[in-house]
C-alpha cells in the first residue's frame, strides 16, 4: 500500500492519499490536486471581481452602485440555504468515468524542432580575364608583345583556377551543413516518434487506470465503494465557509453505509442582509440577520445537508451496493462558557433505500421530513445538545493488531529514547489507555510500519469531546519537524478524527508548534511524556544523547560484516 500527503496552501487544504501502487497514488493525488487548483481558481476570480468594483467605487454613486451590488450578492448567498436540498435533488450525481481520463497533461515537453545551420552563399562569380596593356614599343617589337601576351594568359589561368578551389571549397562545405541539417532532422523525428509512444502510453495508463477503477468499483470491490462514495460527496457545492469533512465504513453482508459528518458550525452561515451607503458620513453600514433568524435557518440548512447527502449516496448508487444509510452529523464549535473545544455528534437517522425513495424531496419540510424517518436530534440544533448515534463507525478497524505490556518493565534506568521502537508504540498505546480508560475510551494500536502513520486509535465515548482521535509516537532524538504535525494533520482528516495527538521523546521547532496553533492536534514532548508515565504509577528516562550513542552503535554493528 502506497501512501502520499498532499497539501494546498492556498487553501489550507492537506489529505493523505492512498493506493495499492505509485502510479495510482499519483493519479488520485493529481485529481484532488486538480479539484483544489480548480477551486482556488474561482476564490481567486470572486475576489478580483470584489476588488474591481470596490476600486471603481471611488464616486458618491458608485459607492452607492457597490452597496446595491453587495446586497443584491447577500441576499443570493441567504436565498441560497434555504434551496441546498433543491440544488442537490435536482443534479445527477453519478461518477461520469470518462471524464476522469487524462485529466493530468503528459509533462514531457514535445521535442522542439531543430535549427538548420545555415549555409554560406556561394562564391560570387567574376570574369578572371587578364588582357596586356601594350605600349607602342610593346606593339612594335614582337618579342615584348609576346612576353605580355603571355602574362596575361599566365594570371588568367591562375585566377581561373583560384576561382574553381573556392567553388570546390564551398560545395564541400554545403555537402557537410546539409548533411548534419539531415542528421539533426532524422534525430528530431525519433524523438517526436519516441514522444508521442511516451504520450500514448501515458495517456493509456490513465485511461487503463480509471477502467480498472470503474471494474472495481462494478464488481463491488470494498475500497474502490468507499472511494467512489468519497468522490461523489466530494463534488457536491456548498459556501466555501462550510467544512467538507467526513468518515465511511460500510458493512457488505448487510449493505449499509456509515456516514459520520461534519456538519457546519452557525458561524460557517453568512449573516450580511444588506450593505448600506450613508452619503452624509460617507460610510458603509452592515445590516445583519437576526439572532432568530440565524438560528430558525440553521437549523433547517442541517436537516437539508442530511437529506441531500442521504440523497446523493443513494442516488449515485449505480451497482445496488447501499441498501440503508446511516448518517451522524457531528459539528466541531467552541463551548463559549469553557473556551474549549467541543465536538457533538447533534443529530442522527438510520433509512433504507426503499423508505427514502418514496419520498419527494423537491416538495417536503427538511425537519418533518427528517423527523417522519425516525431521525434523532435535539429540537433546537443551534443548542449543540449531543445525542446518541443510530448507527456508528464500526471500530473493528483491519489495521488493529494485538498489544502486549512494556509500563511495568520500566524503572530509572530505561531510556525511553533508545527503546525498540515496537516497544515504545506499544507504550504509548498502554499509557493512552489508562488515560482514556477512566471515561470508558478504549485504544487500539494499528499494524507496526515504521512510516510514521497511524500508531493507535482511541476511541472516546464522551458525547462532548470524544470521537476519534488519532495517536502518533515519534521515537526520536532530534526535534521533530513541521512535516510530521503536517501529516498527523493530514491524517486526522483522513481518518475522519476529531483530534490528533503526537508524543515525541524529544521535543519540537518552532514552526511545528505554530503550525499546530487553532488545529485539534496536541503536541506532546519528551518532559511531558514522562510526567504523564509518572501519573500513572511509572518512571524512566530521556537521555538523547546516551540514545544517539546507542543507536549509532547498533546502526554500526547492523553495518559491519559478520565473522
């Protein structure tokens, strides 16, 4: 299994992609890459089109035509909550495959024509006729005519001759540009050849690549399911301000999809009703929604993602492989009383395919409609009030293997930095469990890779703050870098976390610690490390020096030959 973290920084936008070989890898990495260049590109348009009209509102009118402007933009963007269930019943959301092909131009630039060397003109022709200049005495005596006369057949006949070497030179010289000119084209036109057998094949790996995927996902292979079913979630359109975060797990003997969704904070909904010119101050003044309004609506946009998300599942549901869907919506907010960070799983409703197909979503109440399938919520959701999920992630993860006990071996004298780096995952899993275990949390460790991934899961029942969270261990002895909170970043999303944790035996830069700023990650050092051992009953050690003393011993040892 290959793995790869991309990022968008524009965006601020990371996922950890994964596939059985590189070159799948690569291409799931470019169509997301893709997708984020083609949306950044749009942020980018509505901005520049934003600073145009503010620019060219430098007049009293104009600064009136920009109010008008951004009101008339306002009221679109509120008229819109109230049509997401609308917009998503009446769009098909099937995968076009085709149009997944040769997305990503071949990068091999066409080979360039070559520049002919040019070819010097010939030698200019001329009359190399000598005739003597004869005197009177020239013409009167033979003998002196005779000597001139032959002179002048004498510089005739070398000059003739000097002409013909040029002619001869330069034939020579044409021969050799126009055979290099030949040479330089016959090269030209194999690597053309060679190019375009490149671009063919390129293009046919492509093509190939995603008629494999489209076999998989029609004989219901069980990753290429949960892909395609990410995919079409991936292309529905909400605000940008709305997040696009979520979880699957699907149960083939039963044909039900698990759905754990991150629903859209209140704060995520624009409130701007109208923007108004006040001539007399020459000033802007914002007119907001209502606080009962805001909440009135809120609560309805959650029941329309609910639905319209039921909606698309089942609908792009081409090989039958979804008989029931299960969806929990959670939201991440900030409890205003506590300041901390509160994820709630706020409502929750369990349909089956046949049930929601007799529904006509074009003409019902999102709420009463969510209510009359047996769906479970709060009666106001801007209140976060949590509930108990129908149906939830199945925690049976296929990476979870067995752990065995390393705390009570510890003492003084064991350095946590030179530990067997099986050991320490181990560790981590054991002291996170007795964390956890107070509130009833479980964890579980994943198959030992060494790549940095996923080292545990736990798994926290507190309807407040639990959920999903990931553990990482770096066992190291130097400071831990910005890549690595980058991936663990990337990681929660990609498992569908709430929260990541890395625990490290050394400690971190400055740049990973303002990365993990205003983000569910902790950051965990070495000194930290040991006082949560020492709440729990167990002490050792963090000597990084002793540990890159031991290690480059061993790393030695492994290297030398053996006797």
């Amino acid at each position: 299994m290959w793995r790869k973290t991309i990022y968008h920084r524009e965006l601020k936008a990371s996922r950890v992609v994964r596939g059985e070989t590189r070159e799948e890898v690569e291409l799931r990495a470019q169509f997301q890459i893709d997708a984020w260049n083609q949306r950044w590109q749009a942020v980018q348009q509505t901005a520049a089109t934003r600073e145009k009209r503010q620019k060219a509102a430098l007049s009293s009118f104009g600064k009136k035509e920009l109010a008008l402007q951004r009101t008339r933009e306002a009221q679109k963007e509120l008229a819109a909550l109230g049509n997401i269930l609308r917009d998503g019943v009446e769009q098909d959301h099937m995968v076009d495959w085709d149009s997944l092909k040769s997305r990503s131009p071949f990068s091999v630039s066409r080979p360039q024509t070559p520049v002919p060397d040019p070819i010097p003109p010939p030698p200019a022709p001329r009359n190399p006729d000598f005739h003597p200049t004869l005197s009177f005495w020239d013409k009167l005596i033979p003998p002196l005519r005779a000597r001139k006369t032959a002179e002048a057949a004498r510089r005739t006949a070398s000059a003739t001759e000097e002409f013909r070497d040029e002619v001869r030179r330069w034939e020579e010289l044409k021969f050799r540009i126009e055979k290099s000119n030949r040479r330089k084209q016959d090269l030209h036109l194999a690597d053309v050849k060679n190019w375009e057998k490149e671009k063919a094949s390129f293009e046919r790996l492509q093509e190939a690549k995603v008629d494999s995927w489209r076999v998989a996902y029609e004989q219901m292979h069980m990753d290429l399911l949960t892909d395609y079913w990410e995919l079409v979630l991936s292309r529905s359109e909400y605000p940008e301000s709305f997040p696009k975060s979520l979880s699957l797990d699907y149960l083939p003997d039963s044909k039900i999809l698990i759905l754990e969704y991150h629903l859209p904070d209140i704060s995520c909904l624009p409130t701007l009703k109208e923007l108004k010119y006040i001539a007399a101050r020459d000033q802007f003044q914002e007119v907001h929604v209502s606080e009962a309004w805001l909440n009135r609506v809120y609560d309805d946009v959650l029941y329309q993602i609910a639905l319209r998300t039921v909606h698309e599942l089942f609908q792009s549901d081409s090989v039958g492989a979804v008989g029931t869907v299960a969806f929990n919506g959670w939201v991440n907010s900030i409890d205003k009383s506590t300041g901390q960070d509160v994820n709630a799983c706020i409502l929750s409703v369990q349909v089956t395919k046949a049930e929601f197909t007799q529904i006509n979503l074009a003409n019902v109440e999102p709420k009463a409609c969510f209510k009359k399938l047996k769906g479970v919520s709060g009666s106001k959701l801007t209140s976060l009030s949590p509930v108990k999920p129908v149906l939830q992630l199945n925690k049976q993860d296929k990476r979870f293997v067995p752990s065995y006990e390393v705390a009570a071996e510890l003492n003084d004298s064991v350095n946590l930095a030179a530990m067997d780096w099986l050991d320490f995952e181990n560790l981590i899993r054991e002291i996170f469990e007795k964390e956890f275990s107070r509130n009833g949390g479980e964890v579980k460790i994943t198959q030992a890779s060494r790549d940095g991934g996923v080292d545990a899961i736990a798994f926290d029942p507190d309807p407040i703050r639990g959920g999903k969270i990931v553990i990482q261990a770096k066992r190291y002895t130097n400071p831990v870098g910005v890549s690595a909170v980058r991936d663990l970043f990337g990681t929660v999303h990609n498992e569908g976390a709430t929260k990541g944790i890395l625990v490290t035996t050394s400690d971190y830069g400055p740049d990973a610690y303002e990365f993990a700023k205003g983000k569910p990650l902790t950051l965990l050092s070495g000194s930290e490390l040991l006082y949560l051992l020492q709440r729990h009953g167990h002490r050792a050690k963090i000597d990084l020096a002793e540990a890159k003393r031991l290690l480059a011993e061993q790393e030695q040892a492994l290297r030398s030959p053996q006797s």
